[in-house]
C-alpha cells in the first residue's frame, strides 16, 4: 500500500501470535505513549498483558489491517463494570482515517451499549475518532501519573 493511498483499505480480524511483536512495537513509540499519556510496556509485561487479553472472555480484540499490513488493535473490555473501548495504531498509520474506519467497523459487533471511552485531553486525534463514531464528551476525570504530573481526560459515551 502506498503510504499516499488516500483510501487504504481497512480491514479487521482475529489477533493472532505474529501480530505481538507488532504491537510491542507499536505502543513503546514514545510520540504515541505521549498521545495516549500511556507508558510503554517492557516485552515480558506486554506478552503478559495480551496473554491475559486474549484469554479473558469478556474482552472483544481485533487486529487493524490496512491492505495486508497490521496497522495496529482494537478493543472493548469492562472496567469496573463498564464497557470500554481502546485502540492503537502504529505511527506510520496515523493520519489517514484508518483509526476511524477501524472502529466504526467494531462498533457494529458490539452490542453493549452504553460504551464508555476516555482519552487524554490533548489527544485530539484520539477525540476526534471517537466523536466522528458517534461517541459524545459526557465529562472529564484525572488521574496522576507516577511523577505526580495530573493527566486530564475527557470521558465519552456512546448510547
Ligand atoms: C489517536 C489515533 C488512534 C488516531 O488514529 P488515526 O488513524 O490517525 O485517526 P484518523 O486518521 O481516523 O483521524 C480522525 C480525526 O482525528 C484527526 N487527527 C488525527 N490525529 C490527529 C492529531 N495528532 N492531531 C489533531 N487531529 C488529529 C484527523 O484529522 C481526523 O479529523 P477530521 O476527520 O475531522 O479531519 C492514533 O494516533 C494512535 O494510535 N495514537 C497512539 C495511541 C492512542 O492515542 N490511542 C488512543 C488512546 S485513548
């Protein structure tokens, strides 16, 4: 797929064991850990973390294809009672609109509703694909990192 394809052909299916390393490196990209004020996972935490992913029956997981190439996950989990939905995408697919088709291309599998998301304030991008899916800002939370920095986010639900 050219890089200037305007319409890259947007795909989803089942995770498999090859797509792990992709997305290890997909989300220790510092740019990105910045978006999503997400810290990178060393490799023994990020197997362990989509060892459990995979294995726990209420979280629903797809891997992002633009053309042939994993472009990165999306996903639904219940946290505390509440369905929530992430993605990530590798940087060399940023930009254009492959998060956006990914997930309004999930979205229709998910039956839950509400769906809950929250993202970092100054993640626009993060914003704007879930509002460009129908999803709407309803509040505002925080949490402190490790450093003590405040990360404000916006919370989104879509009915
Ligand atoms: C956030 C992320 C998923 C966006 O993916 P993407 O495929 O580039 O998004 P799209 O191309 O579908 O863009 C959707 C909209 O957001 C805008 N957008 C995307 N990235 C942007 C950015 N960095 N700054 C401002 N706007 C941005 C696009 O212009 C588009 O808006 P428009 O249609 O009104 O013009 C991707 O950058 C990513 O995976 N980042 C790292 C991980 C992350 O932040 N995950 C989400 C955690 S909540």
């Amino acid at each position: 797929m050219a890089s200037s394809d305007p319409t890259p052909v947007v795909t989803l299916r089942d995770v498999t064991e090859d797509d792990l390393p992709i997305f290890f490196e997909h989300q220790r990209d510092p740019e990105a850990n910045r978006m999503a004020a997400y810290p990178a996972r060393g490799w023994e935490k990020h197997i362990a973390h989509w060892r459990y992913i995979l294995r726990e029956p209420s979280v629903r997981v797809q891997t992002i294809l633009c053309g042939e190439e994993v472009a990165g996950s999306v996903l639904s989990y219940v946290n505390e009672g509440i369905r929530e939905i992430g993605y990530w995408l590798g940087r060399e697919f940023w930009g254009k609109g492959i998060a956006t088709r990914a997930l309004a291309a999930f979205l229709p599998g998910e039956s839950a509703r509400p769906l809950y998301a929250h993202c970092a304030q100054h993640n626009i991008g993060s914003r704007r694909v879930l509002e460009k899916c129908g999803f709407a800002i309803i509040g505002e939370d925080s949490y402190p990192e490790p450093d003590g920095t405040v990360v404000k986010e916006f919370v989104l639900r879509l009915d």
